[in-house]
C-alpha cells in the first residue's frame, strides 16, 4: 500500500462520522445510499461527501443499480493497516513473553 493510500486511510477513518457509515454498511452489507443516509441528522449532501471520502480511500465501494446506489465495505484497507502495524510488535511481544515463562518455568523447576 502506499504512503497516500495509507493517507487517505487514516483521513478517512478520523471522522466519528465516516466511522459510523462504516459500521452501518458492515452491518448491512448492499444497503443504499438512501438507508445510510437516513441514519443521520445531517443533509443528504454531507452524508454523501462523507460516503465520496470512504470510497476515495477505497474503504467502501458503490456499485449503481438504475436509479439506487448500492454500497459494500472493503475492509482490505483496514487489514493492510492492521497487518503493517501489529505483525512485528506483536512477533516483539510474543518473543519476550515467551522468554519470561521460560524463565518462570526454569526458576521454580530450580526452587
């Protein structure tokens, strides 16, 4: 992923708003732009430009439908993030802890 993608990421999921779109659209996966909407008290306007801000960032994809705007998640982003972040600290951390049982186990073997 690169950098401005990553950008683009964070931007998007900095907003308790954009999150709660999120959520919604996880929760039901092929709901319109209209449902989503009307989960808001907010002009139909910014929530679309909060919903045009998820999809730059590839987080959400709309697919048209006639007349109806379909939307689905795309967690592939989040996990990208997830993975870059947690995978070597969470290695780090699994190779310490498992130092310190061993070395637990080797002090009351000896006590």
């Amino acid at each position: 992923m690169k950098p401005e993608s990553l950008d683009a990421v964070f931007h998007a999921l900095a907003h308790k708003t954009r999150r709660r779109i999120l959520d919604i659209v996880k929760d039901r996966p092929g709901c319109t732009v209209g449902e989503i909407c009307r989960e808001f008290d907010v002009s139909r306007i910014a929530v679309i430009k909060h919903i045009t801000v998820l999809t730059d960032a590839n987080l959400l994809i709309t697919e048209k439908v006639g007349r109806r705007k379909t939307v689905y998640l795309n967690a592939v982003p989040i996990q990208m993030i997830y993975d870059r972040w947690t995978t070597e600290f969470s290695s780090f951390w699994t190779e310490r802890l498992t130092e310190i049982k061993y070395r637990a186990e080797r002090t009351a073997a000896e006590g």
